[in-house]
C-alpha cells in the first residue's frame, strides 16, 4: 500500500508540471522544475529504504542543479547507501558550488577512507587536525569512526597520526580519539594514548575516569579500582563525578561500590533509587536492607508512612520489592495518595500482589484500572501491558494474546500496545501476525524506527526476505546512524545476504557501542562462519556472561555447534 501511494504522488507530481512544460518557459525554470521532480523520487526512494535509488535521484537532482545544499546532500545519501561512484560525483559538484567547508573536507576524507585511499585520507585528517575551529577535529574523528570499509586501515591511520603530534591539545579532542582507539580494538594504541592523556592533564578527574576506563577494557581490574578509589575523596562535592565513578564501578562490575560512591554527599530520591538499583543488581541483601532502613527514617526523621512524600512512598515500595518483601512493597504502594505518582503505584501494587501469588487479584486489579475513566489514558493502557507481561510470565499464552486484544479495542492502534504484541507473535514464530503488527504501525506512523528496527530484523534473521529487510533497516539507518540496535541490525542482515567481510565490520561497531547479549552472538556467529572460532569463542563466551539465557545466543550455539 505505501509503495502505491507513493506512485500515485509521483505521477501527480509529473501530472502538475505538465501544463508548465507545454506553457514553453525558459530553459533554467523547466531545470529547477526537474531538479524538483528528481528530488522528491529522490524522497520517495529514501522514505522506502531504497537507498541506491535515492543516491541515484538525489545525484541526477544535484546534476540538475546548481544548489550546494543539494549536492552536499547528494553526497551523504551517497555514503550511507556506501555508493562510492555516485559519493565521488557528488564531492566533486559540492567542490565546485561551495567553498572548501569543514563538512566538505570531512566528506572527502571520508570517501577516501571507504575507497581505501589511505595518503588521500591521511592528508585531509591531517588538515581538519589543524583548524583552530573545534568542528575540524570533530570532522576527522567522525571520518575515522564509520568512513572505512576496513577498520584496520582507520587504527592505522589514527596511529600514525598520533605518531605526528597532531592530536589537537585539548582535553576534549583527546579523550574522544582515545575513546576511537578503544572502539576500534586498539588495546596498545589506547593505552599509549591514556598514558599521554595522564601526562598532559594530569590532576583532572575526566582524565583518572579516562585511564580506569581503559583499565577495565584491558581486564586490569585491580589497577582500575585504585584509580576509581583514588577519586572518590574528589567525588563528595561533586554529584556529576559521582554519578561517573558509579557507571565506572559498575562497568567494573561491582555495583555495590558504585551504590557506596553515590552514597556520598547530600542524597535525594533519585539518587536513593539508583543506589537500590545498583544494590539490587549485585544481589546485595544486607547493604540493600540497610540503605532500606536508612531511607524509612529521612522523612522528619520518622519511619510512618504518612509523613512520607508521594514519591518517597513510591521508591520505598520499590525497595521492598527488591528486597522481596512483597507485602510491605503491596503496603507502600497502596498508602501513596491521589496524584501523578498514584497511577504508577497502583500499577507496581498488581506486579506486588502477582508476586505475592494473589494472581487473580492481580488480573482483577488491572482490570478496574483499564475501566477506570478518572485515570489518564497512558496509565489505562499501561495496565494492559502489565497484564499482558503478568500473563506470559505465568505461561497464559492466550491469556496474553486476549489482554492486547482487550486493549486494542479500548485503544485501537496505540503503538505500544502494537509493537507489544508484535513482539510477542515474534516470541510465538508467528512471524505474519508479528509483521501485520509492525506493520500496521508504519502505516500510522511511517517513520517509526523502532517498528522498522523491529520488521526488518525480524525478516532478516526469521525469513529468507533479506532485501526487504534491508530496505526496512536502511530506512531505520537513516534516521538513526548511530544507534547500536540499528547497526547491529544492518550488520545481521549483510550477513544474512552473505556479505560476511562487511557484517562483521558493522557487529563489532555495535558490540563497542553496546554490550549487549544477542549482539555480541552475532558477532561470533559470523566469526565462526568465516573460520575465526576461536574468537568466536570468546564473543559466545561474552555473550554467556551478559545473558546466558539469550535465544539469539542459544540459536547462534545450536546451529554452530560451538
């Protein structure tokens, strides 16, 4: 349907430029009038995910055109769709139209990243290195980071020109090309790179957070917990640094300091909540239980409910709940009063009376706040997503099917409740119940990138429709380059298309970006493939330590028998 709307659109188009053609204007009027035709194919192609089809309109409308806003544009459709030819064309009209901006001379170092031109590329590093404007730095640092087709030839170059001084001296140019180097699997070049970093700013606390950082990526987890430990006394009147050396701590994978780092200084609900979290995560009881404690007597210095702020109630039932004491969490979520926060804790009070094993009155309680018209629309339909997830997690398949359908009718075509089922038909290997839901959310909103995520990943790694999937996540690609799922998810469908050289290049860039389970399977499913099985090896062995229970992961396994 979507594809014959656009055909229809594009032959109004050419209908309403028509009249204009037989009226006989100048020559530079029926050219800007193509120009526009062009553009909106162009449009239409990018709106598809068919991204060579909109590299090759959006050129054709550069050609036509002597607009350098238009060739600049020509030029990075270009590049996402990794069309070199027409990425090269379209430089060369940007050149002529515009002066040498720092976005055009990043453009080109780009490109001769992608067609390996490895003194072409160097030179425009080297030069966007030496503007005094910030934006030059940050062009190369771009180029460098999704340029290549070869990440071993960025590494190089990225050593060579540390190796020539021409890392800008500034903090921030140097933490963002040493955090390339450890996203790039450079281990030695990071750590020479740290070492410098420690040497030039040394007394600065984004420095020490710098060099613990690369500690824990080396498995020196000892040096790294001194570093992080050596900063805390920094930390007490600094609530931004304490909030960094928790994420560190953690990263290290020890939550518990990280909940003992934001213990420091004045404390608030927010900071108490992320505390538990943390405490909750490394299955500490005892510190938990303290902090618990602690928290029930901050309010004007009583331990009674009714001298408690709404929100305070709320973080407390949530306490209690990590701490798997049910019918305190039921009680702190049934004492917080009329409000924004009374929406949310009447919900937490159905997972707390599921938990307690009062499953009918859980699916009762949900039901009256589906029928509760005095409650805001978002917490209703939030009520049928808790019922739906209570549901599956007490194996009521149909059960769980039924409540989306309940909500679907009390709120048709609410996104989240679409993408919700969809994911759960996915869950089913109903795989054309779980299209029709995503779907029928392009349809409502055709920009939707988590529901093309979510249809082209499906189609790649459930069925054999690899070049709609593709079309699906280049359309996601477009809107979000940088998205970890989303890379993951294009690398998984070259993959699937037998382009392995090019999967494993986008995999690994979404493994450093997040380390994730299902993504880190992938990655070793393509190494094993390709015959590297004993780093495959290693990333299954990541993805066990993340997620052993993973399905991308427990398929990745069965089918390589690793």
């Amino acid at each position: 349907m979507p594809e014959m709307i656009r055909t229809t659109l594009a032959v109004l188009v050419l209908g309403a430029l028509a009249p204009l053609a037989m009226a006989a204007p100048s020559t530079a009027r029926v050219e800007k009038d193509d120009a526009l035709t062009t553009v909106m194919a162009g449009e239409f192609a990018l709106q598809a995910g068919q991204l060579p089809d909109a590299s090759r309109w959006y050129l054709e409308a550069a050609r036509q055109d002597d607009d350098a806003g238009l060739a600049e544009r020509a030029t990075r459709i270009a590049l996402l769709a990794k069309d070199d030819a027409r990425a090269a064309e379209a430089i060369k009209l940007w050149r002529a139209r515009s002066p040498r901006t720092l976005a055009l001379r990043g453009a080109e170092a780009t490109l001769a990243l992608r067609q390996g031109q490895a003194r072409v590329a160097r030179r425009e590093l080297a030069s966007l290195m030496k503007e005094p404007d910030e934006l030059g730095w940050r062009h190369a640092l771009t180029a460098l980071a999704s340029g290549g087709k070869d990440p071993q030839l960025a590494a190089r170059l990225l050593r060579e020109l540390v190796d020539d001084g021409a890392i800008p001296g500034t903090l921030q140019a140097w933490l963002a090309f040493t955090g390339l180097a450890q996203q790039l699997d450079q281990p030695a070049l990071a750590e020479r790179m740290v070492a410098d970093v420690v040497k030039r700013f040394s007394g600065e606390p984004q420095v020490a957070l710098l060099q613990a950082s690369q500690f824990i990526q080396a498995d020196r987890k000892d040096e790294a917990r001194k570093v992080l430990d050596g900063l805390l006394p920094k930390a007490a009147d600094d609530s931004g640094l304490r909030l960094k050396l928790a994420e560190e701590y953690d990263r290290l994978g020890d939550s518990a300091a990280a909940s003992r780092a934001l213990g420091q200084g004045p404390q608030d609900t927010l900071t108490y909540g992320l505390r538990a979290r943390l405490l909750a995560k490394a299955d500490d009881s005892e510190a938990l239980a303290a902090l618990y404690e602690e928290v029930k007597k901050t309010a004007n210095g009583a331990d009674q409910p009714t001298e408690f702020s709404p929100d305070r109630r709320l973080l407390l039932g949530q306490m209690a709940e990590f701490l798997k004491r049910h019918d305190e969490a039921l009680a702190w979520y049934r004492s917080v009063p009329a409000g924004e926060q009374r929406s949310e804790a009447r919900l937490r009070a159905i997972s707390a009376l599921f938990d307690l094993d009062r499953k009918e009155e859980a699916f009762a309680e949900a039901r009256k706040l589906q029928a509760d018209a005095s409650v805001e629309d978002g917490a209703r339909r939030d009520a049928y997503l808790m019922e739906a997830e209570l549901r599956q997690k007490d194996g009521q398949a149909e059960g769980e099917l039924d409540v989306f359908a309940r909500g679907l009718a009390a709120y048709p075509d609410d996104l989240a409740l679409l993408y919700s089922r969809g994911l759960a038909w996915e869950r089913r290997d109903s795989i054309e119940h779980a299209e029709a839901d995503f779907r029928r959310i392009l349809v409502i909103e055709p920009d939707n990138v988590a529901a093309l995520n979510a249809l082209g990943y499906t189609l790649a790694d459930r069925t054999t429709r690899y070049q709609e999937a593709l079309e699906l996540i280049d359309r996601a690609r477009t809107a979000a380059p940088d998205d970890a799922a989303i890379i993951d998810s294009y690398g998984w469908v070259l993959y699937r298309l037998g382009r392995n050289a090019e999967a494993l290049v986008e995999l690994r860039r979404a493994f450093t970006m997040q380390k994730d389970a299902e993504i880190a399977a992938h990655v070793a499913e393509v190494l094993w493939v390709i015959g590297q099985k004993d780093e495959a090896r290693r990333f299954f062995e990541e993805a066990r330590k993340i997620d052993p229970d993973n399905r991308s992961l427990q398929r990745a396994l069965e089918k390589t028998g690793a």
